[in-house]
C-alpha cells in the first residue's frame, strides 16, 4: 500500500516520515492510519481528502507569509544571502542593516524584517580537539563512602574526581544524569526519566556539608546525623534516602533567615511544580484540572499559599549548583585532561516539571521508542513524550538551548543519549503498540549547532551515543564536527565478515569515546560468566531457547578470545585482558568502569524489565577507600595508565 499524494505531501511538510528504512536496510511503508494519528498529535486534521487539501493551503499560506524560517543556523566563516532586508541584531546589542550574512560572530543573534523575528545562531563548526586520555563512567548512586547516606552523592562525585586524578592518572569522569526527579513517593529510580532536563537532583546532595549544616548549632547537628539511614541495605532504597535526606533539609531549612532574593522564574516553576507534587502526586496530569495550567489561576494562588515550600525546592537546587561546582572544581584542581562529563536524557517524565511547565513545546501524548528490529521484534516504547519541531522553531529553540546550558553549568562535558534524536525520533501515537509508529524529523543541523555553540563556549567536549541502528548521516556530522561518537567492545566486530570477527582496536575510528560495556549491557565479569543470559532465561525474555542464547555467547567469548590472541594478550585474567584490548584503541577517550574494574557481576540495569530485576539499585561490592585500594582494580587500570599516561 501506499501513501496518497495529498497525504503524503502533507506529511512531508510537517517532517512525518510515510515511509523508512528498517534495521534490515529494507524500506518500510507506514500505514496511513499511523501518519494521520501522529499529524493530529502536531495539530495537522489529516482525516479526509478535503481536510487534507486545507491543511496544505495552510502550508502554502504561511509558506509565501514568511520569507525566512523562524530559526536560522550558520557556521563561522559561512554566508548566506537574504530573500529579503533585515535588520540584524547581534548578541551584544549592535545592529546594521543586511542582505547578505557574513563574517558574524559566534552567538545567538536576530534578524528582524517587517514582518518577521529570526533566531540567528552562528555555530563552530568544528570543536576543538579532544585529548586523548582515559577515565572512568561512573554510576553514582552506586558509589559509597564514610560520609555518604546510603547511596553515592555529590560528595562522592567530588572524591572520586580527585582521587581518580591525583592517584591514577585518569583524565575524564563521565557521570550518569543526575538531572531532576519528582519528590513523590515511590520516587523514580531511572536516572533516564528525569522530571526536568533543567535541574538538578537533590537526592544526590550531601547534606552534611552544606552551609546550613557546618553553620548550624551543635543540636541541629546532632538531630540531622541522627536521620542517616542504613548504608549496608543489599539493594539501594531510594525512598528511604529521600526521606532521610528531606527530613535533615527540612530542619536545616528551619534555621536559616526568611529568604528575600527573588526566583528566577523558570527555577520559580520548577520549584511550584516539585511543591504541588508533594500535595497532588508524581504526575501532574492526575492533578486537579485548575492546577494542570502552570499559567493558570489556581496555580497562582497556590504559589502565594506555597510560597516557603517553593523557595525550599529553589534552596535546594541552590545547594545542587554548590556541591555540582565543587566536583568539577575537584576534576580541575585533579588535572584531569578533560574533567567531569555529564549524561544528558534524551527525553523527560511525562508527569514530571518540563512537561507541565512547558506543555507548548512537547507532544504530550506521544511517546518516543524505537521501531521493530531483530532484537526487539515488538519495538521499544520508553514512555518518554517528544518536542514538537514546529514549536521548537518557533521558540527559536530556547527549550533545547536551556537544556544544554543546564547541563553544560557544572560540566567539562556532554554525552547526548541516542543522539539520533536531533536527526528523528520515532513517534508512537496514544492507544497503539510500540511498532505501530512513524519517524519525525528535526532540523539536526539547528540542533547540532547549538549543541555545538553551547559546548563551545563552555569550554566542554560533546560524546553522542549512537549504538544501535542509527543511520550513517549522524555519526558521520558528529565526526565532521568534532564530536565523538560511541564505541562499545562488544560491538565492535566486522559484521559483514564470515564469523563477524573483531576489528582489531588500533583501528576503531580515533573519534570516538570507547568502553568495554555501558549501563545497558553486562559487566565484564557478567558477560564472562554468562549472568545476562541466566537472568533473562530466569525472567522469561530471552526470544528463543536458553540453550540458543548460551551457545551464541559462548560463540562471541570464543570470538573474544581470537582477538586476545592476535593482540598477543594475556588470557590469565580476562578482566585485565579486556581492559589491555580497550586500552589500545584509536579512541581519544577510553573508559572503564568501577563495576567492570571491579569484578562486579550484575549490570546497572536490563532493559525490558521495570521490577523483575533491581534497575538502578545495584551498590558497587566496595566503598570508595577499598576501590582506591583494591589490587583487582589496580591490575585493571594498569594497560590504561600504560597508554595514556597523565601529563
């Protein structure tokens, strides 16, 4: 079947794919249904022929209305002739009449003609080289130590940058998000479904070494110490923490002056919002109808009745902007190479702060995934709702541009999850599957240069993830522009090759950011004892026999040990061997992780299980003293120190 021209002209115009290719490279037609579901979700009626012919006259209407898109991207040194005058207003404040754009400065600047106001970005368009150095991918709730409250904090974050750098030679910290959660209970534990991309998480806050507490009268003291919970629990209980946590703040908050500066009024939504879920729940949307409008009435009489718990929830980021600054500060003073790397989500909590404060700019009842392919023959849904790309131009793309600057506050760096997502997102309209979706498409070269300037002037390295089906176009901008890219040990093997070997390291592509796992996939000791597939045989997920899936992971050890052997290696250890195989890599950065340094067995998380398996709760087996310490980490680390020695 295909598309009808009206529709499928309609489709194009709103950047709705009718059709793509799948994992298999073999087109695949989109059913009609599915494109007139995810047009309506855009506010597009394409329900008939005559709707259909409407809604292009629209098109063409605002089309020959507008003689400049609403946001335009340059690189330096480009020029780009005008349709029309205009009058550009640069970042500094001077202004000129133009009808050719050239030689502009970096920045975010406007072009004003009659009729129009344009975003004017001028992007780098190359980053500055990364140094090659090697570093550690932390999951920082996981880390403990003598001062944490049972789970790893800020704090930590903050010892582990000094002491990674000062006494191994590491040169990079790449952290997972610790962006924003929702203060209701049961708290989510995903740090990959974030309440805002904007701010930060309190959970991670180190409450004895806050202002309030180092100033606070010995009483005080002793009642906040009293609150710490149990650190020697098997698995990580985040409520527990929180409450512990929000109780010690509470009495901290209780001794300090009445606070008279004004809130920022995005920190002063984020705060209302995070107050209201404290009364009305995790997900705004089950609130009463009055408060759903964060511009609404109700909602301004309960920031006036509110008004002490939101400047509470705006301390809070306060102290989170504090303790983020002194990690990094730490990387620095370390000499890490590069520093603290942050991890960006690619999308937010239905339910949670964005998505309330800024219902405008996102689809509020799509949700984003991935399409059918041969490891997950249903698709993926990851309940996460998209921006809309009409609303984001319109918007000059202020929320991504604030989402990047938050981020990019306290970091040396960002990794963009599936950073695909600048190019396309795959749509899933309200009642339907995973698999019954479309792509959208979004203007990757505005987003890019963004990410681009922002990094830019933050002085940061950008690393996209791009494991996965991902089509060659994103990975080959991102190296264009200097960003890099991702390589996992795993999957780096000669797919089209009889017995898909591995390809030797020395010839990964150098513009990479390379690891032996991630958060998603089994630790070294996991994936040598066979943990991953014994799990999931237990849980029922496997897609054929356990027999099958063990005979295809003894297949890829064995393939493994081939490459050990061509590479000369020692297979004594073969924890140590793998770190000696990454440790050779083209890549500019290499990363290990605590939990495959030290011989942790379970992996962060397992994708397609919510419950059934302790996502995000794992403790690394030892404290942050006994990590320093450990002879099996040590012995890991050792071919990384070897071949990419401090400066």
């Amino acid at each position: 079947m295909t598309t009808s021209r009206g529709l499928a002209d309609l489709a194009a115009a709103h950047h709705v794919a009718t059709s793509f290719r799948g994992s298999d490279r073999q087109m695949v037609q989109v059913d009609d249904d599915i494109v007139v579901a995810v047009l309506a979700q855009l506010g597009v009626d394409a329900s008939g022929p005559e709707a259909i012919r409407r809604e292009l006259e629209a098109v063409r209407q605002r089309e020959a209305q507008a003689a400049l898109p609403p946001t335009i991207v340059m690189t330096d040194g480009a020029t780009r002739e005008l349709d029309v005058p205009a009058t550009l207003v640069l970042e500094d404040g001077t202004s000129s009449r133009v009808e050719r754009l050239s030689d502009l400065p970096l920045g975010w600047h406007r072009l004003m003609t009659d009729t129009q106001d344009v975003t004017l970005i001028v992007a780098p368009s190359r980053m500055p080289e990364v140094p090659r150095t090697w570093g550690w991918m932390l999951q920082l709730y996981s880390l403990s130590s003598d001062r944490s409250w049972g789970m790893g904090d800020y704090g930590d974050l903050a010892e582990m940058a000094r002491r990674a750098g000062t006494e191994q030679g590491a040169g990079v910290l790449l952290v997972n998000p610790v962006q924003a959660f929702v203060p209701s209970k049961p708290l989510q534990r995903s740090p990959y479904s974030p309440s805002s991309r904007r701010y930060a998480n309190p959970l991670y806050l180190r409450v004895t070494e806050t202002a309030a507490f180092l100033e606070a009268d010995e009483t005080t003291r002793r009642d906040v110490l009293a609150l710490r919970p149990d650190s020697r629990t098997e698995l990580i209980d985040y409520d527990e923490v929180w409450t512990a946590k929000l109780d010690a703040l509470e009495l901290l908050w209780a001794t300090r002056p009445p606070n008279q500066e004004q809130i920022d009024p995005d920190l002063r939504a984020f705060a209302t919002f995070s107050a209201l879920a404290e009364l009305h729940g995790a997900d705004w949307r089950e609130w009463p109808e009055a408060l759903r409008d964060p511009a609404g009435d109700a909602v301004a009489e309960a920031q006036d009745s509110l008004a002490d718990r939101i400047a509470f929830h705006a301390w809070l980021q306060e102290l989170c902007r504090e303790q983020l600054d002194t990690a990094r500060a730490a990387a620095h003073d370390a000499g890490m190479a590069v520093g603290i790397v942050h991890d960006l989500p690619v999308g937010v909590d239905p339910g949670g702060a964005d998505a309330w404060a800024q219902q405008d700019a996102f689809a509020s009842d799509v949700r984003v995934g991935c399409p059918a392919d041969a490891f997950n023959p249903l698709g993926q849904d990851w309940g996460l709702p998209p921006w809309r790309p009409d609303r984001l131009a319109a918007s000059g793309y202020a929320p991504f541009r604030d989402v990047i600057r938050s981020v990019l506050r306290h970091a040396d760096g960002i990794r963009v999850d599936h950073i695909a997502g600048l190019w396309r997102l795959w749509w899933i309209p309200p009642g339907e599957p995973a698999h019954r979706g479309t792509y959208v498409h979004y203007d990757a070269d505005v987003m890019l240069g963004i990410l681009a300037l922002e990094a830019w002037r933050a002085g940061a390295i950008v690393v996209g993830e791009d494991l996965g089906t991902v089509e060659d176009v994103v990975t080959e901008t991102m190296h264009e522009r200097g960003m890099l890219s991702s390589a996992v040990l795993w999957f780096e093997r000669d797919w089209e090759a009889p017995g898909q070997p591995h390809v030797p390291p020395e010839q990964w592509e150098p513009e990479t950011m390379a690891s032996i796992s991630t958060h998603d996939l089994p630790t070294a000791t996991g994936w040598l004892r066979d943990e991953r597939v014994r799990v999931q045989a237990e849980l029922g997920l496997l897609a054929g026999s356990a027999e099958e899936a063990y005979a295809e992971a003894a297949a890829d050890r064995a393939a493994m040990l081939d490459l050990l052997r061509a590479e000369g290696i020692d297979e004594d250890d073969p924890v140590v061997a793998l770190h000696a195989v990454i440790a050779r890599a083209a890549s500019r950065l290499v990363l290990s992780s605590p939990a495959d340094a030290a011989g942790q067995v379970q992996q962060p998380n397992l994708p397609g299980t919510v419950d059934e398996y302790p996502n995000w709760r794992i403790r690394l087996p030892m404290g942050l003293d006994e990590f320093f310490a450990d002879h099996r980490v040590r012995a890991s680390i050792a071919p990384l120190q070897a071949s990419r020695p401090s400066v």
